[in-house]
C-alpha cells in the first residue's frame, strides 16, 4: 500500500514539471519575469506587495492563491495593477498549495504582454507550496519574526526551496524573545549562503532593498518572442 | 480527468474515517480522552503546551506531530510527561498534516492504560490538519493575534473544525493593529458561537482557562474497559 502511494505521488509531480515547464515557455514568449511568493498564514506577504508593488520599476501583475475569498486580491487591486484571485477550493479540492496546473488555468485572465514581473501570491503554508514548482524564475519566502527562531529547521524544504528570505515584521522585535541570531544560524544550516533581507511590511524599513530586488529580476527577462 | 482525482481523494478520506474510528476504540478501551491541538506554524502550540500540561488535573501524555525534527518534544519532555515524536518525512511523504494512519503507526509507542489525556500537536498548517480526523474528542486551534484578523474567512473549514479556539499572544496586542472585534466577527461568520479563549503562553495570561477545559475533557473520558 505503500509502494502504490508514492508511485501515485511521483506521477502528480512528473505531471506538475511537465505543466510547470509549458508555464516557464508562456512567461518567455512573452518576456515575464516570475516570482513565486511563499510564506506561513499571516507572515505578512500581502502587506508587503501593498508596500512595495507600487514602487517596483517594471509593469507587474499579481496572481493571488488562497483556499477561498478574494480578501488579497481586493486588496492589492488598490495599487491599480492585473490581479487575479485563483482558488484552491473552485475545482481543485481546497488544496494548501498552488501547483503548476492550477497556475496555468489562470493565465488566460493575465495580461502577459502587457507584463514584465508577476508575482504568484502563493497559499499560506509552509509546507506543499515548496514542493511545487510553477514555472517561476525565482522563489522568495517571508517568514515573521512572531513565528519564532526554530521555523527553519521545522520547515527546511520551503527555506532550501528559495533564493531570497524576508524576515518580516521586525518592527516587533522590542517587544518578543526572538534571538536572530539564532535563525540566522538555523536558515544558515538548512540553506547555507541564501539571501536574506530585514524589512517591516508595517513601517517600510528595510522594504527598499525587496523593491529593487523585484525591479532586477523584472530586468531578467528575456525580450519578448 | 477531475472525476477521477475527486474519486480518489473521497476513497482516501474513507480510509481515514475507518482507522480513526479503530483509534477511538483504542482510546475508549483505555479510557483515554483525545484532543487534537492545530494552528499555523509558530502560533504558540508548543509554549503553550509547555505552560499548561503540568498543571492539568490528570494524566497526560503528548503526540508530536512534525515534518522532521523533534524539537518540540524535547521541549515538553522537560515536562516529565510520556511524549512520542511522529515526524510525516518518515515513511509518509513529508506531509503536511497528521492522519489517523500516522497517529495508529504511534500508538504502540504511547502507554494508553497510565493516561486519562492524550493531546496530539499537529503539523503547523491552517488547512489539511482540520480535513482529518484522527480518532480525537476535541479539536482545538490556536490562532495568534500577530497573524491578523482575517484568518477566520481565509481559512474557514480551519475555524469551523474546531471546539475550541485560544487566540494566543494577547501581550503583543498593544503593538500591533489588530481589531479583536473584528476577528471575533469573522470568527462567529463561519462557526457562530463557537467558545474562544484569549490567553498568552508567554505571560500566562488567561491559560488556567484553558489549563481548567483540559481537565474538563480528560474527565470525560469512558471508564477502561
């Protein structure tokens, strides 16, 4: 019974890269730039799109995953930029991730051409979410200093699955036990040399660096076919 | 190709039900009352757990549920109560959630006939946790303040699963924005009435209540056969 499962799993991912790879063909054709945004319920990735996708120097789009409800992406349609909302619960079972089909039957309502950066706003888990690729150029992980020093090494596939990790809300430190350098040192173990960035959704300290590092990966992009 | 995917997740739910209702004979037949304890990661399950345990009116054992690691019951073995770590990257793909499988494949390792409470800690994950039942009596959420007001209609089924929900790190309440009021709205939105706790597993503020709803659970646990 074992064998079987993980037989049945191997397929859904050989399916998933197989999607995920037609995804990365589509974002290339027509020169997108794509960031695959993944963090914990509640570690702030919305507030920080809000903070920052106003200011990014490139045409950027937004494709919001949750489970249910458009609460996201009526949010970020207040920075006047292509949203839109993807369900996990609309014919895809409620998943906790977005995978790269589900990605790819919301790119009819995505104005690619009219794109140089889209950022997938990923269901909040860490867990399922780094096991799917979508078709993205880069992955980016916020994880709040309220979640405490030990997420990394609870979590370690999401942390290695990233190119950049925001450590959010720091704003808070004051007030909490978090010992920094003691995640520094966990992230380190479970993905050593990653880029990390120390910013505040809230007040916008340290958001610059995050607004840039958005801006180049836009600059990536290949021109469009 | 969807009625297929959807025949096979409702054969694996039934699977389910079948061996969480043999771990609720096994619990009734040692007289032993179950709680299943979720939240996001970093919500506070583990300090709270560590604050109260000792101080509740009976005896309990813990199942930790994690991806990897043992961290949280090294943590709460300090408590000199019976804990067994069940990590889901061994043997069970890494998964997100504890099902009523994995909580059976612990149960030998747990002694049943010296405890009147067993508390499961599930994998930190606002959504699958709550889609399987593992033979419990009780459910109970945590939900931090630091994670904001919108958890309830984002995660529903989450809210909606559960018994009981502990909205934790009240001390941080006057750092932050959130609007208590309408938390507590959208919290009655998709499960009016449910009973709810503020406490913090940090101060200690407000967790005799939830110390004193354990007792009441382990209470009621049938006689052993």
């Amino acid at each position: 019974m074992h064998r079987t499962k993980v037989k049945v799993a191997e397929d859904a991912l050989d399916a998933n890269t197989t999607i995920a790879a037609a995804n990365r063909a589509d974002f290339d054709r027509h020169g997108v730039s794509v960031v695959n945004f993944m963090s914990a319920p509640g570690a702030g990735k919305t507030t920080l799109l809000e903070r920052v996708l106003g200011e990014v120097d490139a045409r950027v789009g937004v494709l919001e995953g949750d489970v249910q409800g458009s609460a996201d992406a009526d949010r970020l349609s207040a920075l006047h930029l292509p949203v839109v909302q993807l369900n996990t619960d609309s014919g895809f079972g409620g998943e906790c991730h977005l995978d790269a089909n589900m990605v790819r039957s919301a790119l009819g309502d995505l104005p690619l051409e009219d794109l140089d950066l889209l950022v997938i706003e990923n269901v909040g888990n860490l867990v399922c979410p780094a096991e799917f690729k979508v078709g993205e150029d880069a992955r980016v992980m916020v994880s709040s200093v309220t979640e405490g020093e030990d997420k990394p090494f609870k979590y370690p596939l999401m942390f290695r699955a990233c190119e950049l990790v925001l450590i959010n809300k720091i704003d808070l430190l004051e007030h909490l036990d978090f010992d920094l350098d003691r995640f520094l040192y966990h992230l380190d173990a479970v993905h050593p040399g990653v880029e990390h960035m120390l910013l505040s959704a809230k007040t916008g300290e340290g958001t610059e660096a995050f607004r840039d590092w958005l801006t180049g990966v836009a600059k990536t992009a290949p021109a469009p076919a």
